[in-house]
C-alpha cells in the first residue's frame, strides 16, 4: 500500500467538475467553497480514504493519474485532450524503451503522456521554437518527476531533426507539411507518426504532403466524445460533450520516395463501422 508523503501528489475529488490536485508541501491547507481541508493530515496515511472539511463535506482522497496530471499542468498553449493523446499512444504503439520524436512542444502536454510511458528506458526528444513555451513545458515536466526522460531542444524542426531511427514522431505545429520531410529522415521504415491539426484545411494538405513523401497507412480523423448522465430510471446522455479538439493523422514511414500504390483513402463499410 502507498504511503502519501509531503512531496506525493494528491488528487482530491469531490465530483467531475470539482476536484484538485495538490501536494502537501505546497498546500498544508486546502481552502475551498466545500470548507478547508487539512492536507497535512494526510501524510502518512493511504490513498483511496476519505477526508472532511471544516464544514463536513467528504472529499475522496486519489492518486492522480497521468491524465489528470496533464491536464492540470500550467498552459500556454492549448492542450491536447485525453481523448485524442490515448489513441495517439495506441497507435504510436509508444511503450517503455521508445525513442519518440516531437515538435511543437506547447505547454508539455503530450510530451508528459510520452514520457511517462517510455520510461525509464526510453526518451523523448522534443523540439520547440518558442522559448517561453519551451520553459514552460520544462519546469511541467519536472514538477512531474519525467526530467530524466525528456530533451529539450530550442530549434525549428523544418531545419531537420539532430535523431535518426526514431521509433515514433508527433507533430503540433501549424504547418505540419514543412516538417514531413525532416520526420521522414528521424524516424525508422515502417514507424508511426500523428500530426494533430485543428482545421481540415491543414488536415488536407498534410495529407496530401504525407503522399507525395511516400508515406503509407494514411487516415485523418477526430475523436467525439459525451459523458452519460447514469441514474437509475433517468440515465440519459449530457448536455454538454468534448466536440472537436483537434483532427488527427496518422501515417507510417516506408523507403518509397513515392506514394504506395492503392494507398487511397477507402469507405469503411457499413457492416464494419457497426
């Protein structure tokens, strides 16, 4: 059984919407609309308990998963939502010991998810031309405890990236097309990248860009998705829902310097899409 400590992250949860997450050290004492919870109090004791506030609500005391962590980070940028970073893990195929690749650093969302499951043997290599992001996105990644597994790099990644035999690449830039040819050269034959765009243009010209540099297993999709409501007798969709965030493409790397013969994008049929 784990054993909070005053350096353990917490995630405090009364509900979806009202939930914190802090760190004993920092926040001996939580003050909230719910009364004050003593925070300290805690250490010491284990996740997964309950805890009253001075005015003798209960709060449930969690460990904090990896999404939870990310999305709390401080932004400067927008961030990409878990909806979205559990596919790209999935079909990044990223586990312990990958060497990722990724430009566009932002906030340090995603390079947080992608840390957390390449170590310990793996690293992410992760480029950003903005250096007040880049800062940001650092002391993110420390404050997570990932420092080891992350290199920054102050560059623009059209120039090229510095890593060869790459086993999987992300892209969050805004003109994602200028980097395809660097990406190609980065990764291995045959490894996974996604390209996360917001509009459709960007979308339609990355894919078309992805084609001519010989890339195959090309598809570009969004993810949707709405909580349900679950009472007994009354369980009925929200109201309000995660729509669009970010289009997603996906694509693998080959020798080819031209795009696979019968590549096209194809229908899925409607027996398979139920």
């Amino acid at each position: 059984m784990e054993t909070i400590t005053p350096e353990s992250y917490i995630l405090v949860y009364r509900d979806r919407r009202r939930k914190w997450i802090i760190r004993p050290k920092d926040t001996p004492k939580l003050h909230t609309h719910l009364g004050i919870l003593d925070v300290g109090a805690l250490v010491g004791g284990s996740y997964g308990r309950t805890a009253t506030t001075t005015l003798g609500d209960t709060l449930t005391i969690l460990k904090p998963t990896i999404e939870d962590l990310t999305m709390k980070l401080a932004r400067r940028t927008q961030v990409i939502y878990p909806k979205d970073l559990g596919l790209i893990a999935l079909k990044l195929g990223i586990h312990s010991g990958s060497r990722v690749v990724e430009t566009g650093t932002g906030s340090g969302s995603t390079t947080a998810m992608l840390a957390y499951l390449v170590q310990p043997g793996g690293m992410v290599y992760t480029y950003e031309i903005n250096p007040e992001f880049q800062e940001t996105a650092k002391k993110n990644i420390e404050k997570l405890g990932f420092g080891d597994y992350v290199k920054f790099v102050a560059g623009d990644a059209k120039n090229g990236f510095e890593e060869t035999e790459m086993d999987a690449g992300v892209l969050d830039v805004g003109d994602p097309w200028d980097v395809i040819p660097s990406m190609k050269k980065s990764l291995k034959p045959s490894a996974p990248m996604v390209a996360i765009t917001p509009t459709t243009n960007q979308a339609e010209r990355l894919v078309q860009k992805m084609k001519d540099e010989g890339f195959a297993a090309i598809e570009a999709l969004e993810i949707m998705m709405r909580h349900l409501e679950a009472r007994v007798g009354m369980t009925r969709p929200s109201n309000i829902m995660i729509g669009h965030t970010a289009y997603l493409v996906f694509g693998r790397t080959t020798a080819s310097e031209t795009p696979p013969a019968g590549d096209e994008p194809e229908e899925v049929p409607a027996e398979e899409a139920e």
